[in-house]
C-alpha cells in the first residue's frame, strides 16, 4: 500500500530520462525521480551512477526505488577495467597504471580524481 502511495505521488510530478551509450549499445530508460551522475574516467569507457524512485528498464526492469552503477565499452577497447571506490585507492590505481602501461580504462566512483 505504502509503495502505491509514494508512486500515485511521484510518477505525476517524474519526467523521462534515458542514459544512452555509443552506438546506443547499454541504453538505459527511467520515469521517475531520477538521479544521474557520470564518473570521470579515462580511456575510451562511458559510465554512470543511477538512483532514483520509478520505474526503468535497461539492463533488467525495476519499479520502486533502484540504485545501479553501468559501464559500457566497445570489446578490445580497453585491456583492463579499473573501478575506483575510494579516493585512497587511487593511488595505487597510479602505481598499478604505471607498472602495467598498455590501454587500461579507469572509471572514479569515487570523485577523488581531479
């Protein structure tokens, strides 16, 4: 009962958002209240961070509240995916990037990255 309420509330007041990738390959679609953050990242790697109360489908339908984080690349763009949690771990991101070279992607969670 108390999910139909909070949704009787929010789908009139919600708008539409669609997170979209390259070539729209990982498209994502919410109605809601919709929060979306991209993380900084490097290499050629499209993320984002999304909370919100709704309903969406993308990879897999939710209704109510869903928080998820999505990364899409295109295959054998990057050698290897760093995620960053912590603004501590990016140092040792640093020294893990300089002993191993090629063409790491490293996608900031954390927002630690300047």
């Amino acid at each position: 009962m108390k999910k139909g309420a909070i949704l009787a509330v929010i789908l009139p007041i919600s708008a539409c958002t669609a997170v979209t990738g390259p070539d729209h390959v990982g498209d994502s679609y919410y109605l809601g209240l919709v929060h979306v953050r991209a993380p900084k990242t490097q290499g050629p790697v499209l993320a984002s961070e999304v909370s919100g109360v709704g309903a969406g489908i993308g990879h897999g339908a939710f209704v109510g509240y869903n928080t998820r984080r999505e990364i899409v690349m295109a295959p054998g763009d990057c050698g290897m995916v760093l995620l960053v949690e912590r603004g501590t771990d990016m140092k040792q991101v640093k020294s893990i990037l300089q002993a191993v070279g090629g063409n790491p992607c490293v996608v900031d969670f954390s927002g630690s990255q300047p």
